[in-house]
C-alpha cells in the first residue's frame, strides 16, 4: 500500500514530518505489536522485556541514548539487566533478520524493489569502543576518530528500510598491538579483516538465498563498483539489473577490455 502522500503517477513524493499528537496515537499499542513479532527470537524472558525497552529508549527524546539514561527513563528500566542484555544475553539474530525481512517484503515488497550499500561513520571521543580509529566518515565527510559500519538498505515505490549491517574492522585492529583491545572489545578470534565491499557482498549474497525480500535492481558507489569481490557478488545475482560507480581509471580499463571483447 502507497504511503498517503504518493499515488502510482507521482510514486516519489517524500511524506512530511510534521507530527502532532494524534499522528502517534496508538503509537505504544504497534511497538508492542513490532515487538510481539520477535517473540520466538528470545528464550527467556527478561531479555525479552529488555529489547522492548531498549526500543523504547531509542525511540525516545533522550538527547544521549545509551543504555544508562535510557534505563533511568524508561518505566521497568534496570540498568544492570539492560547492560548484560546488550553485553551478554543471546538472541536468535539470524531468525530476527528473517522475521524483519518478512516485514518489509509484506509492507513494501515489490519485485522491482532495489537494494542500496553504502558506509555511515559514527564520530567516537574515546577509543574503547569496537572499532574505533581515525578513519573516513561519509557523514562527517573527513577523517575523525569514529567507527564505520556497512549497510544494506531495501527501496520500492512503497518507501524504504534498513535490512542488514556490519561493522567495519579497520586493518589496523588485527595487529599484535591491538590484542588487549580486541580481547576487551570481545572480538571473536576467528575474525579476520574484511574490506567494505567485502563486507557488503557478504550480506548481498546471504539476503539473496534467504530469498525473502523481491528485487531487481542493485546501487552502489566506486568504493563497490571498484572492488572484484562485490562485481562477483553482483554477477551472481543473476536477473539483477546493478547500478554502481566506478572510478575513471577503471571506467577507461572497462571500456577497453569490452571493446577488445567486441573485436
């Protein structure tokens, strides 16, 4: 179903975000319906409550969201409890993403639907956090200390979703002096350094054998277009029309070797 500002002629009208208060009425009643839906992804149950009130958290008008002014406002909130939900408690996440995907295919599911990668950075003060290093952040549009996740994103005419993430491990991070900083960050040891467009071919090709979300077509910028791996990725996704950026050098090495194919 088209958003109530888009009609088939004129599908790309952006909607407008003028709440009032009865635009959010019954607001609790569906994040408690959303919330429902994750149930089978918990064994026990208080860490179930605690995904409830972290999304409540999130969803607040707290200026800074971490867990801990997020526990003091949220009604039930513990701060103990949510910190060992976030650092500790284990969900079925792969059977999570499988549940969300299924959500945004039955809202905005179309078989022309497309998906997006790109890289977002998150300026970080400290250095405690997984990560962390003085690296390029596409949002600050410099290099800052800051971590960079990858992220998938799924668009149709009916709106638009994050579906998948990874964060990015820069190179640095696997050296002999970081040991004691991945141990304390609980990097898995079987981790190895990945590149972006590594990072976004692995999700490319795990959401296209779950087979849940529909889609034909595939964007990206030169950070993608430029790397073999996510060109295989996309070669494999066989039917998929891709749209993404390359650099001059490699749009010049690619028009040769396609005119060397034609001759």
């Amino acid at each position: 179903m088209l958003a109530a500002c888009r009609t088939q002629q004129n599908p790309d009208v952006q909607p407008t975000f003028d709440l009032t208060c009865t635009d959010v009425e019954g607001f609790l009643d569906q994040l408690h319906e959303f919330h429902q839906a994750f149930r089978s992804c918990f064994v026990r149950r208080e860490p179930r409550e605690h995904f409830l009130r972290y999304m409540a958290g999130q969803l607040s008008s707290l200026e800074r969201k971490s867990i801990e002014p997020m526990a003091i406002h949220i009604e039930g909130g513990n701060i103990r409890g949510m910190q060992r939900f976030i650092s500790d408690d284990v969900w079925k996440e792969e059977e999570m993403k499988r549940v969300y995907h299924a959500m945004v295919a039955d809202e905005m599911g179309e078989p022309q639907g497309m998906m997006i990668f790109d890289e977002s950075g998150f300026i970080k003060k400290g250095e405690d956090s997984v990560g962390v290093a003085r690296q390029y952040g596409g949002t600050i549009g410099q290099v800052e200390n800051c971590q960079v996740g990858v992220f998938a994103a799924y668009a149709s005419c009916k709106g638009y979703a994050l579906v998948d993430k990874r964060l990015f491990l820069p190179e640095a991070w696997f050296d002999d002096d970081h040991a004691e900083r991945r141990a304390t960050c609980r990097v898995p040891k079987e981790t190895r350094f990945q590149s972006k467009p590594e990072l976004a071919a692995q999700m490319l090709l795990v959401i296209r054998s779950e087979g849940v979300l529909p889609f034909r077509y595939i964007g990206a910028d030169s950070v993608y277009g430029n790397s073999p791996v996510f060109l295989d990725a996309l070669d494999a996704c066989v039917g998929s029309v891709y749209l993404v950026g390359i650099s001059s050098y490699k749009r010049r090495v690619t028009l040769h070797h396609f005119c060397d194919i034609l001759l």
